[in-house]
C-alpha cells in the first residue's frame, strides 16, 4: 500500500513539473484518424497516429503561413529599370 501512494505522489509530482505540452492540431488529427481508421478496418490506432501527424504538420504550416506573410516584390530587372528611368510610369 506505501508503495502504491509512493508511486501515485511521484508520477503526479512528475505530472506537475513538466511543461505544458505543444499539441496543436494533433488531437484534433488524431479522433478524425481514430475514427476514419476504425470505419476503415478496424485500424483506430493506426489512423489516429497517422491524423496526429497530419494534424501536426497542417498547424505548423499555418503557424509559419502566419508569423512570415509573404509580400510581393517585383522581380530584380523591373527594379532595375525603373531605377535606370525614372521618369517612366506604369
């Protein structure tokens, strides 16, 4: 019995001290998969390890899509000329 309060204190101090997990989009991934995975032959575990992933990767593209937004800029010999002339519009 002391040994199994040992254990419960010391994995819920564990449980505590560790940081904040950065899931994003895997849970999400990972019930869609679990359930297509299911429908699909009985493969629950393996379509929610595949949707976890999935779910992952989607995240971390819109996260980069977002932090970097992409401006457009004119090609280097557009620059160029207009540099060269100024005096010529659009």
């Amino acid at each position: 019995m002391k040994m199994l309060v040992a254990v419960a204190t010391l994995g819920t101090a564990l449980g505590l001290a560790m940081p904040e997990a950065q899931a994003a989009g895997c849970i999400k991934g990972a019930i869609a998969g679990g359930v297509a995975g299911h429908f699909a032959g009985h493969h629950g575990l393996l379509g929610a390890g595949a949707g976890c992933l999935v779910g992952r990767h989607v995240a971390n593209s819109r996260n980069a899509d977002q932090a970097s937004p992409q401006q457009y800029q004119q090609p280097q010999y557009q620059q160029q000329y207009q540099q060269a002339n100024p005096t010529v519009s659009r």
